[in-house]
C-alpha cells in the first residue's frame, strides 16, 4: 500500500519528503503545507490538517486530485467574507471599488517565499493587480502601492 500511495503522490505533484517516525504513512508538502498521513498500531488511519486527509480520500477512491484546486477554493470560501468586513471594497493595491465578484485574494508575502494561508498575509484587490503583483517581494508590493497613493494624489491636486 505504501508503495501504490507514494505512486498516487508523485503522480498529484506533491513534493514527498521524509518520514520522521515509524507511525507516518507518507509525509508530503502540497501547497507549500506540510501534510503527514498517519497509521496506528491498530491500522487506523489519521491526519495532520484537512488537506492530508483530502488527499488520502482522493487516492482510496482512485481520483487524480488537483492540489492547487484544493488551495484555491478553500482560501476563497475561507476569507473572502472575512476580508471584506475587515478591509471594505477598495482595491489593497489601487484603492478602487470592487465587487465581490471583482476582488480576489492576494497573499502579501507569496507562498513560495514563505508567506502562509493566513488572515494577516491576505488581502483583497482586482485580479489585474493580483497578476502584476503575483510573485514579487512584499518591499515591492508596498512600494507599489504607495507609487499607486502618489499618483493619486498628484492627480487630485492637477484637478484643484
């Protein structure tokens, strides 16, 4: 079984890495989240989060399971709602109004350089600024966004 689930894993494109304890099934990072699949002395199985154990039901039931669909989903259902009462209907990056269907979830920190899926590293703009930003450091990302105030406010004061 060991052999045929590391198999599935591999075949997902998640990034296996090794066991720690005799008690671990497979040990893996998707996401950029470490997931860990347990068996007991007794074969019963558990989890270390909820992705490790969407995953292990994917592979009993011989789905190809996408992992970035898995993130994706669940970062929006999470947080979106929570971001809107938190930050409003601005654009983080350019202060415009948005719909909710408009905004989309921007980490400040990129996951792939160490941001994480939390509350404090989200925020909500419109999806052309979410690409431009994409991947760039947080330093870059914030003097954008006071370039973007700037020019703001340069236009307002041309106007008066």
């Amino acid at each position: 079984m060991k052999q045929k689930l590391n198999e599935y894993l591999d075949s997902i494109g998640v990034e296996q890495v090794e066991r720690t304890n005799q008690w671990e099934l497979a040990r893996f990072i998707a996401n950029n989240i470490v997931c860990v699949i347990y068996k007991n002395k007794k074969g019963n199985f558990s989890f270390s989060n909820e992705q490790s154990e969407k995953i292990y039901n994917a592979y009993l039931s011989g789905e190809k399971i996408n992992v970035q669909d898995l993130k994706r989903k669940s970062l929006g259902q999470k947080f979106k709602e929570k971001l809107f009462e938190r930050d409003g209907d601005k654009c983080f990056y350019s202060n415009k109004i948005m719909s909710y269907e408009e905004a989309t979830i921007e980490h400040l920190i990129p996951l792939s350089k160490g941001g994480k899926n939390n509350i404090d590293n989200l925020v909500l703009c419109l999806e052309y600024e979410n690409q431009k930003m994409a991947d760039k450091p947080l330093v870059e990302k914030i003097n954008y966004k006071i370039e973007v105030l700037n020019d703001t406010r340069q236009s307002k004061n041309n106007i008066l």
